[in-house]
C-alpha cells in the first residue's frame, strides 16, 4: 500500500469510524484507511491517542489526509497536527468536510494515486460537486464525428441496472484520472466521484461524455466504452 495516501477517519463513535474505512474499502481497496473513532476506552467522544496513533499507521510516506464527523472530532485532529514535528506536519492534511461525502471522495482521488494537496481537495469538493448538475439528453452510443485535434463527445446509453452508483462511478473516475486531459460528463467533471453520483444517472439514461483537450479523443473513447460494458453488472 506504499505510494499513496492514507485516509484517517476520525469520529465520535467506534462504529462510524469503521463504517467508513469498509464503506470507502470498497472502492479504494489500496489505500490505507484508518478508523479513529471513540475515547481510549470504547465509548463516545475522540481520543488523541487514536488519532496520533492512526495518523501513524495512515502514512506510507506519501502523506494523510485525516477527516473528522463533528467539530470537537476536528479540534482533536488539529490538537494532532500541532503536535507533530515539521516534517510530518508537512505530510498531513486536516480537512473539515461532510464525513462521508468527503471521505469517499478523498479516498477514491488517492485510490487513483493523486498526490496529498490533490485528495485534500477531492475531499474538500464534497460540496461543491452537489450544486448545479447538469440536465441528461437523449441521444445514442455511437462516437459524434470531430475533427482531429478538436472537441470531442461521445453518448452512451447506461446499461447497468443500478446506474452510476458508488461502485461503477469510483471506476468511472479512477479510469478518467489515468488522463491527463480533462474530460466531463453531462457538464461535470470525470474526475470528480461526488459530481458523477450526483446526475443521478439510472439505468437508461444518457451520458454524455465530452472533451475540448485535443488530446481528449482517446480519455472520451475510454469512459464511453466502460459505461457500454454495463460495469459487470450486465
């Protein structure tokens, strides 16, 4: 698990901690996920000691990004932050976010081997990725002709009975970030995991896939293509 971020979960409760480590396991199965929930003794409330401790385990040398359910959870993860010596404060990232939005979308970003400052701002997108989705045409799977070197954009139908949720859309978006070009899906970014689930795209709605880069023909081509797969679900 060396050679990507770790992910810390710091929550009130034991159980929420590692409810989120199995619940972002599933989709980032090679990053350490570390659970810091509860006081030292099992029961409700944050612990320092768990924190440091999972601060620790988290970081392959690559950095932590440590996210926390409430505010006195946060006040506990910064009391962390500041106790640690300057290099491994350099490698450490506190973000207050929503804890399972956030989370899931920290843990994908490091699954597809972004860097610190990168997953912190996945996480940190949680919100945002929300707000202003785009509407979902109709339209068929086959590649719209472009001129090469020019914008580019495929349709295609999804075919999975479940739609784009948590699991095919972590694929979606691991795959997207391979690319180096930025690539959209009905308006919002491929790379974002939260902006995909949040189009709410079903079995048999359209995706539209789209590139301005000019090199974006063979990233749009990629996606379109695992959408037409049906994720294994089919």
């Amino acid at each position: 698990m060396s050679g990507k971020v770790g992910i810390v979960f710091v929550s009130h409760s034991p159980l929420i901690a590692a409810g989120m480590v199995d619940l972002a396991g599933q989709m980032a199965g090679s990053v350490r996920l570390v659970a810091a929930g509860g006081t030292d003794d099992e029961g409700i409330g944050t612990s320092f000691t768990k924190v440091m401790s999972g601060v620790a385990e988290a970081d392959s040398g690559d950095g932590v990004v440590v996210i926390s359910d409430l505010g006195s959870a946060l006040l506990t993860a910064e009391t962390v932050l500041d106790m640690l010596d300057e290099e491994q404060r350099g490698r450490v990232r506190v973000v207050d976010v929503p804890f399972v939005e956030g989370g899931v979308a920290a843990a994908v970003a490091a699954e597809s081997g972004s860097p610190l400052d990168a997953v912190a701002a996945a996480a940190r997108g949680a919100v945002d990725a929300w707000e202003g989705g785009a509407d979902v045409p109709s339209a068929e799977s086959e590649p719209e002709a472009a001129p090469a070197g020019g914008p580019y954009e495929r349709e295609v139908l999804v075919r999975n009975p479940e739609g784009l949720h948590a699991r095919p859309a972590a694929e979606f978006v691991k795959l997207a970030n391979t690319f180096p070009v930025k690539v959209t899906v009905n308006g919002k970014d491929a790379k974002s995991l939260l902006g995909i689930m949040s189009l709410g795209l079903t079995a048999g709605s359209t995706a539209r896939i789209a590139s301005d880069d000019a090199d974006g023909r063979a990233a749009v081509d990629a996606l379109a293509d695992l959408v037409d797969t049906g994720f294994g679900e089919v």
